[in-house]
C-alpha cells in the first residue's frame, strides 16, 4: 500500500515514486529535509516572501538565532504578486535555499515559480516551494519547474493529514 501511495504522489507531482516521501503533517516535517540538505551556517543567506503563509515564514526565520541571514522579499500591493525585482536582488552568492509559497493562502495569488527556482539555480541556491495553498487547484510537475523541493498537504485534497514532498534525486 505504501508503494501505491508514493506511486500515486509520484504521479500528482511528475515525479519518480522514489522522490515522493510521506510524513506526519507539522511544519517541522515540512523544512525537515531542505533544512538538513541546505545547512545553512552563521552568515548564509535565506530568501523568504512577504507574501508566504506564516508556516513557510516562521520556521526559517528561526533561523535567525543561529546567524543566518533572513532576506524576505517584498510583493506589489496593487496586484499582490512577488515583486520579481526584488527578488533578483535578494538572492546573491551567500543564498543557500529560497523558499517561496507556489500560491497565496491570504489573496490567492499564483508566483511565478519558474522564474524564483531559475534565479535561484543561477546563484547556486536550492529552492523549496511551498505548494500546500496550490496543489488541490492546478497541476503540479516538478520536472518542469527543476525545483529543489517541493511540499504539499494531502488533506487540502481529500486525504489524510499528511505532508507529501519530493526532493529532486540530484540536490
């Protein structure tokens, strides 16, 4: 059953079964592995969204304690979407993970996705989306997007409480 179900998610987001994994959902589960893939230092950077919900805000701005660097991005007010120039600004050579909400919880907003794991690809960064407000309203293929991470909640779409994420083999 647990074969048919990482299968299954495989499916849902392009992805091979092997990449997909399952967990208790919590948000320290959902940072669990970018964190432990980035490890992130005092003085390395994270480019956060002030547009994300607080559960992809919060758990990396903690990191603060540690001395990371938290560099959050700002949006347009008058259409609520990432300011992308900004976000280009932001990341720089001591970025080590971008995190970014693939949709808005508050405003319903869809961010370019694209275009934030490409800026972060071209610094050398990993990138994490944050797709648990986007994945049970339009199709998901981490393939396409060449992101990092990815991570969803199956109880958005009928399932069980439970966080579903696939790291990219190559991170």
């Amino acid at each position: 059953m647990i074969d048919e179900a990482r299968a299954a998610m495989g499916d849902f987001l392009h992805c091979e079964a092997d990449e997909s994994f399952r967990r208790k959902h919590d948000v320290a589960n959902l940072r669990h592995e970018p964190r432990h893939r980035a490890r992130p230092r005092p003085g390395d950077e994270i480019v956060l969204t002030l547009l994300d919900h607080d559960a992809n805000f919060s758990p990396w701005k903690a990191l603060e304690e540690k001395g990371v660097v938290i560099r959050a991005v700002k949006f347009n007010e008058a259409d609520c979407t990432l300011d992308m120039a900004d976000m280009a600004a932001k990341i720089g050579k001591r970025t080590r993970l971008v995190a970014v909400g693939y949709a808005s919880n508050a405003v319903g907003t869809i961010n370019n996705v694209a275009e934030v794991v490409r800026l972060a690809k071209q610094a050398g960064a990993l990138s994490y989306i944050d797709a648990v407000h986007y994945a049970p309203h339009g199709p998901i293929d981490v393939r396409a997007l060449d992101c990092d991470f990815l991570a969803c909640s199956t109880y958005k779409f009928f399932g069980p409480h439970m966080e579903c994420s696939t790291a990219n083999a190559s991170t």
